[in-house]
C-alpha cells in the first residue's frame, strides 16, 4: 500500500544516500540490472523511501566474482590481520550508530529505542566479539595417533559464502552471516530482503572504511526468486546460510543441495512460553508482554505460545491483557514510544487475518484491531492476547509473526512440556518457576535450541542461537557459528621414512 509524498528526509535520507544504487559489489555501491524497480515503504505512514533497481542474475554473478577475486588475499591474512580489521569495524559500526538506528528504523517500523539500544549496539558488540574470536580459531591438539605419523588438523575458511536475511532484522542479520564468515577467512554475498536493503549496505560501507579489501563483502539486494535462487544454486559459492521462514528454507535447502553445498539454515519458531503454579506471576506476566510484543512480535523467539498451569492461568490472562492495554504504540520516530507498526500493510494484513479467523473458536481477550486516528495510514496492529484456543488451533500451530500472544492452560507437569513440544519447530522457548528441579527438567525436555529460565528474549555475542526440528540447523554468533563457517582437514606426516610400509602388505607381497 503506498500513500503520495516520501518520508520525512530528517529520519534518515535514503533516496541520496543511495543514488548510485542498491547493490554492494568490489566495494561500491552500483545500481541493479534486472530492470526491475522496488520501492522501500516507511511502514510508519506508507511513504516511499527508496526506490532501486533489483539485482538481477548478472548482478549476482559479478558479487561473486568479486568475493572469489577477494578470497586468497583474505583468507591468507593471518588471524591477528584479520582481528585487527574486525577491531576497526566495531570502531566505525560505533561511530556511526545513530545513523544506523535511524536507517533501521524507517525501513522497518522499529521503535527509535530499539534500534538504539538493541539492534545497534548488539551489532557492534558482535563485531567486537568476532574481532577476538578470530584468533581463537581451536581444534584437536597434534599427536601420535597411529604410532607411525603425526597427524593434526587444520580449520580452513570454505570459500565464497551465499547467504540469505529476512526483513524481521536486517541489522542484526547481516552482522550474523558476515562476522562470523569473514572472521574465519572466507568472502561474502549478501542478499537482504529486497523490503530492507538500507542498514544491509551502510554496513558493507562501513566494512570498507574500516579497510576491509573490497570483495571481501557484497550486498545484492534482489528478490528471492531472482537473485536469491541464482545465489544459492550459482558453482563458485561454496556454502549457502539462510535465515527466513521454513517453507522458503525448504526451497533453499533443495537448490543447495543438488549443487552439493554446505547449508546453514536458521528457520521459523513458535516459542512456547511455559508458566508453572509456582512461578512469580507478575515476573511472568511482564515478561509475557515484553517477549511477545519486542520487534511488534516479529522475531523468531518471540514468545507466541504460553502454556500456564490451571491454578495460575485465569489470573495470567487478566494481568498480561492489562499490562498490554499500557504499550505505547506509535510513531517509531517519537522517544516514549513503545510498539511501532509491523514491516508492510500486507504483513499487517496476515496477522489480522490470523486474529479475525480466531474469533471464531476462541477469545480475543485484548487487542484484534488496527489503531485509527494518526496511526490509520501506517501498518499498526494493537497488541492482541488470546486465550481459550485449541491445541491444534491455527493461532496455536502457524508462526503469525506480529503482536499476538496465544494463551493456554495446562494441568499436569508433564503435559505442559508436552504441549511446549508439541510444534514441528524447536527455535527458543521459555520455563518459569522458582523451583529448581522443575525448571532444570524443563530445560532438559524442552526440544529448542534456547531454553531461558524466568526470562524470555536476551540474546548475547558469546552464545550460540540456532534452532531444533524444523527450525533449522547450524549456529549464529559465539564460537559455535565457527564449526558452519570453516572446513577441518587433516593432515597426516609418515615418520618412519620407510619405503615398504608395513601396512602395504594388504595391498602386495608377504610381511
Ligand atoms: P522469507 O523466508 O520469506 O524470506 C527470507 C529471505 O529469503 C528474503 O531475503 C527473501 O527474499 C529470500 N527468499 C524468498 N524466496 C526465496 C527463494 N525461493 N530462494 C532464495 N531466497 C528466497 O522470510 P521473511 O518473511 O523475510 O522473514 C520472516 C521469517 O524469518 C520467519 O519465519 C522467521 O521466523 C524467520 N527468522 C528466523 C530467524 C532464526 O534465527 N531462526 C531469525 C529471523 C527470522
């Protein structure tokens, strides 16, 4: 949905910025070639804010070429080099934050203080932790392990990395595919979601001014179908990380692998939210809404799916309903707000659809409207809390991606844990109790990558994020994402200078 007029230039001026273009290839910024023009909306008031060429397969080609061109040089630095580079970027990531937190704002609707203290300094805290993980590369000591040779393994960059980002995160998602590749010797192309190129490309500007050689980090900003397909299936890309929806995973998965590449996929959520009686319900309560609503929901985390035991349950309701009717929601721009509008009309549209089709077998306790007044034209959606749905309910199965939280009870222990694995994903899910027992077994049983106890959301450069099930496979950040980004060869010497080995003799002649 477009309205007449462009967003105010002051948020961040996106149509000068990137006047040669929407692609970062060999360290510039060119126009696309597709022939193809897409427009980047302000999902605040439906105002144009950029509109670029799409890249098209040619463009794709030449980023990776300019990758394949950067990656002996690259890989050849040595880790301190590398280390160093990484340094400087943290540096110039740092400098240049607000900028980025406006860029990210207008492109996605995030409230100004999101950006400013999540997305922003998570990224630069991000690169600050590549710049020492990359000379802590580890692997098994040396040794005798035959008795006649020393064998010893070596970690080594894979080559040209294709990787995929969604729209929920485009800041954030670039520094995760790009830190840990570049930090562990390969080269880059990246393909944002054609809706949020913008924080994508300033940061591959940054990567330059930090004296990053240039190929060593390319932006195409095309269409999946395009450019993203051409990508993953191209024969100089070594290895395919992609993070978006399963279905869309599913399709990169088929491309990768006929062309034998290694696949790195983090995919849908629907984390479960499991509240036991003796928890501390106003802890739990609070972080309900902040889990639920951070990102106006549209983070794979997010908490979607509360399950609270019976003695508890009627309370929990009331209580998040009420602490939701306080969210700001707003202008992204202004400071005191709160929730801003989800990334486009039409995802704003699949959300309400969800709600609207809930009504008919359960209860929306608050929310299930799009606010009127200044807020008409924008993508908004009102904070929505459900309760009473069924187990196999669509609002329960299906990721909706915007503020809405599904409200469950439960009885026994073990059919709370039973219901929290009761999804086909296994991203992140939550435990609260002030019992130790039950909530170390819940984090035991729980099928998810991330268990938090008596919290839900944080996330932290040291630890890994990466999915169970249908959520994918492989990690981001920490030391983990390394074992995606790099291949283990082993070496093995022959000590016994002795021209007939004895194992030969399986192969030829008598001992
Ligand atoms: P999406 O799957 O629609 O798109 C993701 C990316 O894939 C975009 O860049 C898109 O252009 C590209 N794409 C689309 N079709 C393609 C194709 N055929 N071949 C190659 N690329 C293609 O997801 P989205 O709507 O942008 O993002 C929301 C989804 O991302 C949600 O499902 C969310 O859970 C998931 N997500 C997961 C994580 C995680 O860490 N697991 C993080 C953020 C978002």
């Amino acid at each position: 949905m477009h309205y007449p007029g462009t967003a105010t230039p002051d948020r961040f001026p996106a149509q000068d910025r990137f006047a040669a273009g929407a692609q970062y290839i060999a360290g510039r910024l060119v126009a696309g070639t597709s022939g193809h023009v897409h427009t980047v909306v302000d999902p605040a008031t439906g105002k144009d804010v950029l509109s670029y060429e799409l890249a098209g397969t040619a463009d794709v080609d030449a980023a990776v070429a300019a990758a394949r061109a950067a990656f002996p040089g690259w890989a050849g630095a040595t880790p301190g080099e590398r280390s160093d580079a990484l340094h400087r970027l943290a540096g110039v990531l740092a400098d240049r934050a607000e900028d980025f937190a406006r860029a990210e704002s207008l492109q996605c609707g995030k409230p100004l203080k999101l950006t400013r203290e999540f997305d922003v300094p998570g990224t630069v805290d991000n690169a600050a932790f590549f710049a020492g993980a990359a000379r802590h590369l580890q692997g098994q000591s040396a040794g005798e392990y035959s008795g006649d040779h020393t064998s010893y393994v070596r970690r080594e960059p894979i080559g040209v990395v294709g990787s995929i980002a969604p729209w929920n995160y485009p800041l954030q998602m670039a520094a995760w595919k790009i830190l840990p590749a570049v930090a562990a010797g390969n080269t880059i192309v990246l393909k944002p979601a054609e809706l949020t190129p913008l924080t994508s490309l300033l940061f591959a500007q940054a990567v330059t001014d930090a004296g990053i050689p240039d190929g060593v980090v390319n932006i195409v900003s095309g269409t999946g179908r395009e450019a993203g397909e051409h990508l993953v299936g191209h024969p100089d890309v070594a290895m395919t990380s992609f993070t978006g929806s399963t279905a869309v995973g599913r399709r990169v998965a088929e491309i990768a692998t006929a062309t034998v590449k290694r696949l790195h996929l983090e995919l849908g959520g629907k984390a479960p939210f499991l509240v036991f009686d003796d928890a501390d319900l106003e802890a739990a309560v609070h972080g309900a809404v902040a889990g639920s609503l951070i990102n106006t929901g549209q983070d794979c985390t997010a908490a979607t799916r509360a399950y609270v035991q019976r003695p508890l349950y009627e309370a929990f309701v009331e209580r998040t309903a009420a602490l939701m009717e306080t969210v700001r929601v707003g202008d992204p721009s202004a400071p005191d707000t709160d929730l801003g509008p989800l990334v486009s009309h039409a995802q704003r549209d699949r959300v309400a659809g969800f709600v609207d089709r809930a009504r008919g077998y359960a209860r929306v306790v608050t929310g299930g409207a799009t606010p009127l007044g200044d807020l008409a034209n924008g993508a908004y959606y009102l904070p929505t809390l459900i309760a009473d749905a069924a187990q196999d309910s669509e609002v329960v199965r299906s990721e909706i991606f915007g503020p809405v939280l599904v409200v469950l009870p439960f009885d026994s222990d073990d059919e709370g844990i039973a219901l929290a694995n009761d999804t086909p994903y296994g991203l992140a899910a939550s435990a609260w109790s002030r019992d130790v027992y039950r909530a170390n077994r819940a984090t035991r049983e729980i099928q998810a990558g991330c268990v938090w106890v008596n919290d839900h959301i944080p996330i932290i450069s040291e630890m890994p994020h990466g999915g169970y099930k249908s959520s994918g496979f492989g990690k981001d950040m920490s030391a983990y994402s390394f074992d995606e980004y790099t291949q283990v060869k082993h070496v093995m010497f022959d000590n016994t200078a002795v021209a007939a080995k004895d194992w030969h003799r399986t192969v030829f002649g008598d001992r």
